[in-house]
C-alpha cells in the first residue's frame, strides 16, 4: 500500500466559478481517488494580497466549503489550513538558507510586479513586500513538508514546482543524502479552456464568470446574457463556433451533446432556446452543489471541526520532515 502523494494549495480567492470547477477542482478531486491526497487552504498565501480580516476569514470558510461541496471527502484527503500547521514556517525559514536571492528576483509575480511599477515610472519595488519576494520558498516548504510526488497545478504554477525542486536538491546536494523528496508537477494539459460569458477564457480578472452557487434565478439570469451573434431562429448554426455549445458539452451526456449538436447544425432552434438548455444541463450539475454548499458554509462550527481534523492529521506527518530535515543540518 505505497500510494504516491498528491498535493495541492488552493489559494482562498473567494467566489468559486465553473472555470475553477472544471480547471482545478474535478482533476484534483479525481487524482485523490489513486494516489494519497494532501489539500490545503493556503491562507498565508493570501495575506500577501488581502490585509481586510473580515474579508479574508469568510473567503477561507467560502472555499473550503466550496471544495468540501463539490466531492471533496476529509475522510480520503488530509485537507487543512495552512496556518493551522505551523511547521510549514519552520521549513520555510530552513528552505530560506538554500534559496539563492537570484532564484527569487527570477519569479514569474516579482518579475511582473517589477515591470509594472517600471511602466507606471514608480519605484522599482514599490508594492512589492517580501511575502511576495518569498513566495516561492513558503510554496516550496508546503509541498516538501509532505513529502509530496506530485502536486496538480495549472500551467501559471510550473515555474514554482521548478523552484521547489531547486531547493529541495541543493539540500539533498549539501547533505549528500535524500533528506528531502523532490516533487513533480502534474500539469492538466487535457483540461478543456472554459468560456466565460462574452467568449473569452472564464476568469475573475475578465468579469465574465458563472459562479458555482449562485441562486438558480440569477444563474438563468446569466446564462440569458451570454452574447450571441444575430443569426436568426431558421439558419443552421455551428456548434463549435458557439460559446453556449461549447459550455453545454462540459455539463452534457454524450447524447445529450449529439443530439444538440444536430439541432443547431438543422436551423430552427434560436439562441434563447440553446440557452434554456444550457441552463437546464448547468442546473442539473449544480443544484446539489449549491444546496450541499449552502448548507456547509452556514455551519461554522462543523466546518471547523472538519479543518482541525485534516491539520490533526497533517501535523505529525510535517513533524517527520522538519525533525528529520533537522537532524541533517546539525540542529537537532
Ligand atoms: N500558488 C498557488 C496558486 O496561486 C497556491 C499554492 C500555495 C500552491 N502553495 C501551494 C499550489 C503548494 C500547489 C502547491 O494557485
């Protein structure tokens, strides 16, 4: 029974949408069926950006019923919050010896953040504070406190995976022996780029979201405003040209999508009509989502207890790592 580990942060942003569903959520979900599952808010991650306490604690509580909601199971995957482990700092603080300063001014976020303030003719590092600078080395330390294989991320996080794997050689290189696993990405090349609701890639930052637990009646709402073409009700349409087609093949059966398929290609269906079954396909999926969701966000308490269980768990196994990443270095 030697599972490999598969671990994943999930950065508390609030307002979980199908983008997220489909992008991150199911594969991760699905990858904790074979291999041993560690999942973790990483909530200090997020100070780096939100400083608003009221703000941040509901985003926590939001996402983790969000995932909790959408299939995650505690009894199968050590799911937790980052702050709740705390060896995850002492590893950071260790990591941070084996870190070269050139590693860090190479990050994909300093590096940007660099370039806009040069745009804007601001100092270099206005804005810029060392949770941001060092972000790579805490990611490293949650993902090699668990002596994790590999970690799902989206394309966006591959150059942090390199980074880990970096840090964690120069130690293994420093005490000529395996003290701690180098991780590998598991990137989800095969996961399906998903529309938002002007056609564009589904993302925050675009403002064309469909969240995943809005009430039925502003989901329909949306839906309704998706941006169409003015092909008329009797011409044929192209599916694959649809933003609609393309969102309703995420939700649909295989013959459900044929059937549509032919539909669109005969004319006579209008654009109102391949929305009303867009909404009905998307409602069928998430209205058990949303009432699970609703029901586990209103009970703080249970919810709780659930995050102190998962870092219950995690903590001996982050012990064995810092304990013997200790012994290593000569500070036992
Ligand atoms: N940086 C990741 C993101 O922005 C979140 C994250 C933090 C993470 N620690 C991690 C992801 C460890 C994977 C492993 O999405």
């Amino acid at each position: 029974m030697d599972r490999k580990i598969s671990l994943t942060g999930i950065k508390p942003t609030g307002n979980l949408h199908i983008g997220n569903y489909f992008g991150a959520i199911k594969p991760a979900l699905e990858l904790a069926g074979e291999y041993d599952a560690r999942y973790f808010i990483a909530d200090y991650h997020a100070l780096n950006t939100m400083k608003d306490p009221a703000e941040l604690s509901a985003t926590i509580r939001e996402v983790a019923a969000g995932w909790l909601a959408c299939g995650l199971d505690p009894e199968n995957v050590v799911f937790y919050r980052q702050s709740a482990v705390s060896e995850v700092f002492e590893l950071a603080t260790m990591l941070m010896a084996f870190t070269g300063k050139g590693l860090m001014n190479r990050a994909h976020a300093y590096k940007a953040a660099l370039q806009e303030n040069a745009e804007k003719g601001d100092d270099p590092d206005a804005g810029v504070n060392m949770g941001l600078f060092t972000y790579p080395v805490l990611m490293a330390a949650d993902i090699i406190l668990f002596d994790s294989d590999v970690v799902p991320v989206g394309k966006d996080q591959v150059q942090h995976i390199e980074m880990a794997q970096d840090i964690a050689q120069s130690v293994n290189y420093n005490y000529k022996q395996e003290v701690l696993k180098v991780p590998q990405a598991a990137v989800q090349e095969h996961v399906a780029v998903v529309p938002g609701l002007d056609g564009r890639k589904m993302s925050k930052s675009y403002g064309n979201t469909i969240p995943l637990f809005i009430p039925e009646k502003n989901l329909r709402k949306l839906i309704m405003r998706i941006v169409t073409n003015s092909q008329g009700v009797e011409e044929p349409k192209d599916p694959a040209a649809s933003q609609i087609f393309l969102l309703y093949k995420l939700f649909a059966s295989a013959e459900e999508q044929t059937a549509l398929e032919e539909r669109y290609r005969e004319g006579g269906m209008g654009w109102g009509e391949a929305k009303e079954e867009l909404f009905r396909v998307v409602n069928r999926e998430l209205s058990p989502v949303r009432e699970r969701f609703n029901a586990i966000v209103s009970d703080t308490q249970g919810l709780d207890r659930i995050l102190a269980a998962g870092a219950e768990k995690a903590r001996p196994i982050a012990a064995a790592t810092v304990k013997r990443f200790r012994k290593a270095a000569g500070i036992d």
